[in-house]
C-alpha cells in the first residue's frame, strides 16, 4: 500500500536529513602497488574540499563528520566493494593487515557488493568471530599508532 501523502513523506525527509556530500576520486591500483603518497593526496583533498564546502553552507568544521571509504575488488571480479577506512594517515602496514586477514580467513567478500562480511563469513565457512577479532585488532593497533 502507498499512503495518499507519500509525496510529502518524501519531501520532509529530505528537509529533515542531515546534511551530506560525496567525493570520490579515481585510483586503481593492486594492493601490493598502492602509493601510499598518492592515496593519502587523495583523501586529504576530499576532506578539504568537503570541510570547504560545508565551510561555504555555514557549518563549522566541528560539525562535520567524514567518513572515508575505498572500492575494493578481487582481479577478475567485475563489481567493486565498498570499504570503511580508518582517518588520518594510511600506512602499509594497515593495507597489508587487512588483505592478509581476508586471505587468512578465505574470505571472498566480492560478489557484486551484495554480500556483507558475515554473510560471505557463513558462506565461505570462516569463523566470523576470529575474522572480526583480527580486523578489530589491526584497527586498534592503527588507532594506537595515530594517536
């Protein structure tokens, strides 16, 4: 069923929202080849570029959350998964860390972005438990050595 105002439903939501933007860049690369250089570029021009803008709409840069993502997919794979990455600067060691615990685990996360990790998890019979305990890891040991 469709409420008679569905129209304005709509209409207030997008009133009511928080504000958003999106920024993306293109860079591909195999995760053994990344220029750490060129990423971290990348990623401080978008946040600029976005604190500028927000900037430019009244909203105090305090006020603003970023959230950085990468699409990710394996050779041969057509369609790409989105990824959460940590802020502030990425290292090696941080991209090396999680390639390792995907392949660790045997986890092929792909299929079209359609899957989430404890779906391909159950799927690829890894123990998802381990699999987020070592991500969590390799993330806490980034927060500590950014801090």
């Amino acid at each position: 069923m469709i409420p008679s105002v569905a129209a304005l439903y709509s209409a207030f939501g997008m009133f009511a929202m928080d504000l958003g933007r999106d920024y993306a860049r293109s860079y591909v690369a195999r995760a053994a080849s990344v220029d750490l250089l060129t990423m971290n570029q990348l990623y401080s021009a978008m946040e600029r570029e976005a604190l500028e803008a927000f900037r430019a709409m009244g909203v105090s840069g305090g006020a603003v959350t970023l959230r950085r993502t990468a699409d990710l997919r394996y050779i041969g794979q057509f369609h790409e998964v989105e990824t959460e990455m940590d802020g502030g600067e990425l290292t090696r060691k941080h991209i090396d860390d999680t390639v390792e615990a995907f392949h660790r685990f045997n986890i092929d996360a792909c299929c079209g972005g359609s899957r989430t990790i404890a779906q391909a998890a159950k799927e690829d019979k890894a123990d998802l438990v381990a699999l987020m305990a070592d991500l969590n890891q390799i993330i806490a040991r980034r927060e500590k050595i950014d801090r």
